[in-house]
C-alpha cells in the first residue's frame, strides 16, 4: 500500500514533536527492530558509512541506548537537557520499492541551552514501512546536515 502525502506529514511531525518534548523512549519506538538512525559527516554527506566515519551510525539497539543515557542526569552535555524547537518542510514521498516508502523533507532544529542558541539546518530521508496494522514505522533515517563544519555548534549531543 502506498503512504500518502498526508501521512508521511504526520509521521515526520509527530518525530518532531517526541524530540522537541523529550520523548525520546516514544521516539526510538517509531522505528522497526532493525531501524537505523545515520548522520553523516558533514564533509562528505554522501559517503559510503564503510568508507568514512559517521557522526552518528546507529542501529535499533544503539538508537534506543542513545535515548536512554540522553535522558539520565549522567549525560553532561545534555543535562539540564536542551530546549528544542524543530521546522519540518517541504516533505515529500518519492515513491515505493520492495515494500519501503522513501519521504524526503528540510529541518531546522533550533538548540537552545543556557546562553546560546545553536542552529542545525538540514536534510532527511527517510525509509517508511507500513506495519499490517496502519502503523507506520522508520526503517532508516539519514539526517544530513547542510552546513560546511560544526565549528559553530562545537557538538552535536541531540537527536536531529
């Protein structure tokens, strides 16, 4: 079954909306069991994750794991954690294959935590599963960050 316009939206802000609350344990749930959260470098957004070293490659465990030590006071860069504030545009589904929908979209993620304010605008792409009962789950997302360096931001210790 194709995803329609309507609801790949809906998926995309409803991710939104679990980041920017902090919802982090509801967020790794949007994806399948062998999902994959990917942010590449910021140099080489297209590269091969077995030929250059991703910011962030993570499968279903690993993405679960982040957003448990995201939410413990143990995790320094992030506590108290940081206000967010998330733009999702231009979202668009490009087609099906195999069964997988692949939704494409702009973010600005606005970053905000004691006195400054840090700003990660981006692309994504996302691979979409349609689970037997409506649900749509997140087999893949790529979230590639359309700036040159991170000197600006110094980390990245949010989920984009």
């Amino acid at each position: 079954m194709n995803i329609t316009q309507e609801k790949a939206e809906a998926l995309l802000y409803r991710e939104a909306e679990l980041l920017d609350q902090w919802k982090l344990r509801e967020w790794a749930a949007l994806f399948t069991e062998d999902g994959q959260y990917l942010v590449p470098p910021t140099d080489k957004p297209e590269g091969n994750p077995g030929e250059v070293l991703y910011l962030i490659y993570d499968d279903r465990h690993r993405l679960e794991q982040r957003a448990e030590r995201l939410l413990k006071k143990t995790a320094h860069a992030e506590y108290p954690r940081s206000r967010t504030c998330r733009l999702v545009s231009n979202v668009q589904v490009k087609g099906m294959e195999n069964g997988v929908t692949r939704i494409v979209c702009n973010f600005v993620v606005y970053r905000s935590r004691e006195d400054r304010v840090d700003v990660y605008p981006g692309h994504a792409l996302y691979d979409v599963k349609e689970e037997g009962d409506g649900i749509l789950k997140i087999s893949m997302k790529k979230a590639v960050l359309d700036t040159a360096t991170l000197r600006t931001q110094n980390k990245l210790s949010i989920i984009l």
